[in-house]
C-alpha cells in the first residue's frame, strides 16, 4: 500500500490484482478515515460518554477493554460486533484488554432480562471463560502484551472481601442512581434479587481496576450494557476525581423486518464449529436480505468503503445474483473457520446445485441436509413403501408414477425401478439415503 498526501488529505492507493494470470494490476484511490469517522460510517458507535474526550483518547492511542461474561461456553454471533470492533482499535495502534468475566458470570448481569439468570457455578465460569479466552485470541493478537492481553476479572473480584466491597465500592453508589438505570428500573416490578442489582458496582470495579493497572481509559460495549459502563466512568470520577474516562456503545444489531438477528429455530449461532457448523453460518448470511447485507458488510468484514460502495451497487444493479451475500458468508466463515472450512462448505453448496452425493462424508451429508424430512427404517425396504413414509410422494401410486417418469434420484443415482430396495449395503456409509424430487426436494432416509 501507498500513501499519497494531496491537497492536506490523506489517500491510500491499493495495489489490486486485475488478472492473476498476466500479473495486471490497477490503481484505486480511497480517502483514508480516522477512526472515529471509520466507526461512525460502519454504524459502531450508539452512545458514548463523552465525544470530545473519546476523539483526544483516539488521537493518543489508548488503552481500551471489553467484557465477555461466561454463561455459555462459546461466543454467539452477536460477539463478533465487539470482537471486530475491538481489532479495529487495534489496527489503528490503541492496546486491547479482552476482558473475561469468570467473576461478573457468577453474579448474573440483569441487562436485557426480565427474569434473574441461573447462576453458574464456579466451576463452569472458568472453564466457560477458559474456552473464550481460545476463541478471543483467533481475532485479537495477543503477542505482545503492548498490543493485546487478556485478563479474567474472577482474579482481582475473588479478592475482595464484603467490608471492602461495602465500604470502597458500595458507598459510591446511591440507592437513588442505581434505581434509575433502565436496566434495575425495568426490574422492579417484576422482582430483582439483590444479587443482580449490585451487578453494575461489580462491573464497574472492574473499570476501576483496570484504569488504576493498565491506565485503561475507555470501556466497550453492547447498547444494552450503557448503565454498567456508566457506573464505571462514574466510580473513577467519585475516587479519583478524574473525568477523562469514556464509555462507548454499540448498537444491538436486527434485521429489518424485526426478527432477532444470529437466531434461527435452532437457538443462536455460536462460533464454535461444533456447535454451529460454517456451513449453517455460510447458509445463514447468504440468506441475508437485500436491505440488510451493505449493513452486515460494514460491521462484520474488513471490506473497506469503495469496496462495499460496489457491494451496494451490485444489491441496486443484480440483486439476483445476491454477489453482496456471497462475499458477506464467505468472508464470515474464513474469518471464523479458515480456508479450508470454506471449501468444504463450497462443496457442500456444489451438491445441492448438481453434485455428486457422493462426495460427501457421512458428517457432511448430517450437516448439509440438517432439517429436510426425515426418517429412519430398521429393515429393507421397498422405494414406493420408503417414499410415501418420508412424504416424497403422496400415495404409493404418485410414487411409481414418478418413479416412471425419472423424478427420483437416491445418492445422486437416477431411480427408475419400482422394485429398487432400501437396505444397508446401498447406503452411504451403510448409514443413510438422500433422495430427490425433481431440483430442489430432498428427503433423508437413515438407518437405524
């Protein structure tokens, strides 16, 4: 990359292959972003605490944290935003402190909840908060400490004594402040045990200690985090008299037509592979709507501002060819799974669209053929018996009338034989069938 000062303004000229084969290349032009302005337009920042004082912080490089509290034991899709907006920040120069709540999970943070949590038990906190810490560190680089480091806060609360947790911390907290947030007030009537009311004074320690350590000047976060992180600048404010800390949250991400984002009939979508596979991770961004995907491309990729700007033509130009949601579902399952994660899934597509069966393993038929109908047979089985049960066809015979006509394919074989049998030595892997109606109707017969 070269930079080229013109006119007082900074532009960087990327150097992109336009034929790999004859080793041509073009010159585009961006205007280089701070920052801020770089969070601003990819719609990352919702509030904070003090704007002024968050652009001289930036302007320094600062040191900066973000929680991940431990209730399960991997993140969930929704993480990714803090997590990329954290290598953000650390792109541009500022430390990273990834912070990992084996305390605060034992407590049970009351935000975005209308019921109190199930508390965890010691031992699942750090071992959740352990496995976090693994996912974390594929994102953020953690080989230099000046850079990034990684803290469990169950180390310094674990610590504190209630003498000390009444007397440094509680004293600080009027009862009058901590009701007002909207994350008590809208408890109240329901019922808040005094447990998850101390939540934010909990939290806020942890700001507390990071700034008195690490000289951490700014807390990161979900929207729904914003009364924890202002408690936080609040507590320094009250013991240290210093005002020159700032919160920032970023918006909880939707979907247009108002259903929750990163769910799906199945719960959420984590970012372990085994428990959510890259295929359901590729399938579910693919399917990303049109006014949805110039949104996801900004928070969730690299893909800079030109770039997505031609992402949003292709959506207006050839929604058709959905190029925008191919890019964002790749580009997802690398960041997430790699290279060779993508190829699979690749090959997996390829089957639905004409491919050979076949070539698939037993566990990547299970994952790409997840939830169409199903059954299971304990016996052989004769095909017109096998596709009226699994509702391949309505009646024995629509089944040999299309049988007739070549509509069926089984492990990407075109059955034709009204005679054909369902048993284990045909099976792929002795262990299941994959049947097809016409393109796109498939159906799983498994044996038991």
């Amino acid at each position: 990359m070269i930079i080229i000062i013109y006119k007082l303004r900074w532009y960087r000229v990327i150097l992109r292959p336009w034929s790999k084969s004859k080793g041509v290349f073009y010159l585009k032009g961006e205007k280089s972003m701070d920052l801020l302005e770089e969070l601003e337009w990819r719609g990352l920042i919702k509030d904070t605490t003090n704007k002024d004082i968050l652009k001289e912080l930036i302007n320094k490089k600062a040191t900066l944290y973000c929680g991940f509290d431990p209730t399960a034991s991997s993140l969930h899709i929704g993480h990714l935003v803090p997590v990329l907006t954290l290598k953000r920040f650390q792109s541009f120069g500022h430390r990273i402190i990834a912070l990992v709540g084996g305390g605060t999970g034992l407590i049970g943070d009351p935000s975005g909840r209308n019921s109190e949590r199930k508390l965890l038990t010691l031992k699942q906190s750090l071992e959740n908060a352990d496995l976090i810490k693994e996912q974390l560190s594929r994102f953020l680089d953690f080989s230099d400490s000046k850079k990034t480091i990684m803290l469990n806060n169950y180390d310094w609360l674990s610590k504190i004594d209630v003498i000390t947790f009444l007397r440094d911390y509680g004293k600080n907290f009027p009862i009058n402040y901590m009701l007002a947030k909207d994350t008590v007030a809208s408890r109240l009537e329901s019922g808040i045990s005094f447990t998850e009311f101390s939540y934010m004074i909990v939290q806020s320690i942890d700001f507390y200690n990071l700034y008195k350590k690490e000289n951490c000047r700014i807390q990161l976060g979900g929207s729904d985090q914003w009364g924890n992180i202002t408690s936080g600048t609040e507590l320094i404010r009250r013991i240290e008299g210093d005002s020159n800390v700032v919160g920032i949250t970023m918006p909880l991400i939707t979907k247009s037509d108002g259903t929750k984002f990163g769910k799906s009939s199945g719960g959420s979508f984590w970012l372990d592979a085994e428990m959510t596979s890259p295929y359901s991770i590729y399938q579910y961004f693919l399917n990303t709507s049109d006014q949805d995907v110039v949104h996801y491309l900004k928070v969730f990729t690299f893909y800079n501002k030109d770039e997505i700007e031609e992402f949003e033509n292709k959506v207006k130009e050839s929604p058709e060819l959905r190029q925008a949601q191919k890019a964002l579902a790749k580009s997802l399952v690398i960041m997430l799974h790699g290279e060779q994660a993508m190829e699979e899934v690749q090959k997996m597509c390829d089957v639905l669209f004409g491919g050979n069966v076949k070539d698939l393993s037993l566990k990547q038929i299970n994952v790409c053929f997840n939830g169409v109908p199903n059954i299971f047979i304990s016996e052989p089985k004769n095909i017109v018996d096998v596709l009226v049960e699994v509702k391949a066809a309505s009646s024995k015979r629509e089944a040999r009338e299309l049988l007739e006509k070549g509509t069926y394919s089984i492990n990407g074989d075109k059955i034709m034989d009204i005679n054909y049998v369902f048993d284990k030595q045909n099976a792929i892997e002795n262990s299941v069938f994959i049947v097809r109606r016409g393109k796109k109707n498939y159906f799983m017969v498994k044996i038991s």
